[in-house]
C-alpha cells in the first residue's frame, strides 16, 4: 500500500492554519461590538450638539424678549448721558447771555440813552459794557428801524441780523439766539434783545451782544464720542444748517435717534447711537457665543473623527469576514480518498 505524502502535507499546513482562522472569526466578531459601541457614542455626541444649539437659540431668545426692555433702558440711559453733556453747557451759556441782554434791556440809564440819541454817551456806554462781558465779541446799542446791511460793523451786520431786529420790533416774542455768517471769518452768535419804553411801550433801541463761535464750538470738542453728535440750527424751511459734529459719521444713518432742542436758541443737538438694539444684545452674549463656538468645534471634529474611524473599521470587518469564512488555498486532505492506496 503506497502512501500520499503531498496530501498528508497539505493537511498538515491547513490544520497548522486553523488557530489563527480562529483567531481571525474572534476578531471579526468583536468588530461589530466595537462599531456598536461607537455608533451610541456618535448619536450621544450628537444629542450633546443639537441640545447646545437649543440652548443657545433659548438663551438668545430670552435675551430678545426678557432682557430686550432693560436693553433699551439701558441705551437711553446711555443716550441721555451723552446728550447731557452738550446741552446743558449749551443751555447754560444761552441763558447767561440771555439773561445779560436782557438785564441791559432793562436799564433804565440804557434806555435813556437810546431814547435822547446821544451817539456819544452810547459809544462811551458800549465800552464799559464790553469789560463786562470780555469773552463776547462786541455788545452794541442800536437805534430802532434799521433796514440796511453794515458790512463794516464788527460783526456785520448781516441780513440775518436785520430779521432778528425785524422781530424784535414787530412781535411779542424775543428772538431766539442763533449763528450767523457761518463758516466765514466773521461767523459768530447774535442775540438781540428790545429797549422798550414803558411809557409809550414803543421800541426804542436794540441790544445786540455778539458771541465768538468757538466758544460754541469748544462744548463740541469731546476728543471721544460713542456714536455720532452734531449741534445743529433750526430753519423755518430745509434741512437744518450742522455747525459742529463729533463721532464717526458712518453711524449717520436715517433719522437721529434723539434730538433735543436748546430754550431759547434755534439750536439742537442730534444724536445717532453706534449700534442696534441687536447688536447689543449679541455684545452681551458674546461670552456664551465665544464658549458655544469652541465647543461646537470640539464636538464636530470629534464626530468627523470617530465618523472615519466607524467606516475604517466597517470595511475592515467586511475583509475579516471574507477571509474568514471563504476555502484555504489549495486542496484539502480527505482521509476518506483511496486513490492514492
């Protein structure tokens, strides 16, 4: 009886095989397990996410409609500081002088003097009031009925002035203090004031006390403002006339979202605030939006990584298992074959 040594190799090679097959059909069983565990890793994270995103969404909106009141007390307080701090230097340098010119309008020495006409005693008169008021520009007695412009006053006396005298003449009412001859050299602020003589209650003469520009222009000298401000004179018709503005005028944008008039001036101080009411509220929450960014970052790299790692092991699962459970090369060795006897 001849023996088969070729078979009894081959099945010697495929018995030597079998611990690592079996070692192989462990591996490619606890693969599944694995992806199993990280699949609810996967949904966990994700719940972790989208519980982030309702959040945030909440917390936005009760910022919108819990904290959006206190937002906008909060903004006008802010705006009224603001404006405060021009009008009432504004306010209080048209009441002194108001209150000068009217004082003077009530001289009974004064209204003497315009009523007998003494040109000389007037110019004399004129100059003592000047040291009283040394940071005006020029304090005058004039006559009634002027109609003529006088280029060669100091300051001119322009149209403008004219229809403050006008006014004063003609109405009950004072006139208002206002700039004129803006943006030339002789710009300046004229306020008129009516002597009036009781006994007859005709107008006798004017007091007319000019004040230097810059001085208005100083009040609007903040080296910072938070948004944008102008001081600005009121006409009866048009658009009015801005004598000074500080801020960033990019924030110039529709209509001023305060403006509040000076007593007894045609000026008025507009006022546009830097942001929306929404751009507030998201400064305010610009801490959890910082912390909800970083940890969405974290989260979604985490979920592409595992992601990758799920299909690697996926496509290794699918190899193990083909290897696994397909025929060993080659023949295998049958005890029961007799051909070889």
């Amino acid at each position: 009886m001849k023996s088969s040594l070729p078979g009894y190799l081959e099945y010697s090679e495929s018995y030597d095989k079998q611990p690592a097959v079996a070692e192989a059909q462990q591996t490619a069983l606890k693969v599944p397990a694995r992806l199993s565990k990280a699949r609810a890793i996967l949904l966990i994270v994700t719940l972790i996410l989208a519980a982030e995103s309702a959040f945030l969404v909440f917390q936005l909106m009760y910022s919108y409609l819990v904290i959006s009141p206190y937002v906008a007390r909060t903004i006008d307080q802010e705006i009224d500081t603001t404006i405060e701090q021009y009008t009432t230097r504004l306010a209080a340098i048209v009441n002194h002088y108001s209150e000068s010119a009217t004082r003077i309008a009530n001289d009974p020495d004064i209204r003497k003097l315009l009523i007998t006409g003494n040109d000389t005693a007037l110019r004399t008169r004129e100059k003592l009031l000047r040291q009283e008021f040394p940071k005006a520009l020029n304090v005058q007695l004039l006559p009634p009925g002027l109609v003529s412009v006088n280029m060669a006053s100091f300051p001119p006396l322009s149209y403008a002035a004219l229809d403050q005298i006008r006014l004063s003449e003609s109405s009950a009412q004072v006139p208002l203090m206002e700039v004129h001859l803006f943006d030339s050299p002789q710009q300046h602020a004229s306020i008129i004031r009516p002597v009036i003589n009781p006994a007859s209650n005709n107008v006798v003469g004017h007091i007319r006390l000019s004040v230097p520009f810059k001085t208005l222009q100083g009040i609007m000298d903040n080296p910072y403002v938070d948004g944008y401000i102008e001081l600005q004179q009121a006409g009866t018709i048009g658009e009015p006339l801005v004598l000074a503005a500080r801020g960033d005028i990019n924030n110039r944008t529709e209509d001023a979202r305060r403006v509040v008039p000076i007593a007894g001036s045609r000026w008025q101080v507009a006022y546009w605030t830097p942001a929306s009411r929404l751009v507030y509220l998201f400064s305010l929450n610009a801490p959890l939006l910082s912390v909800f960014l970083l940890v969405s970052t974290g989260l979604t790299l985490f979920i592409v990584t595992l992601f990758r790692r799920l299909v690697r092991e996926a496509v290794q699962s699918s190899g193990l298992s083909a290897a696994t459970y397909s025929d060993p090369p080659g023949d295998s060795y049958n005890p029961l074959d007799q051909s070889d006897l």
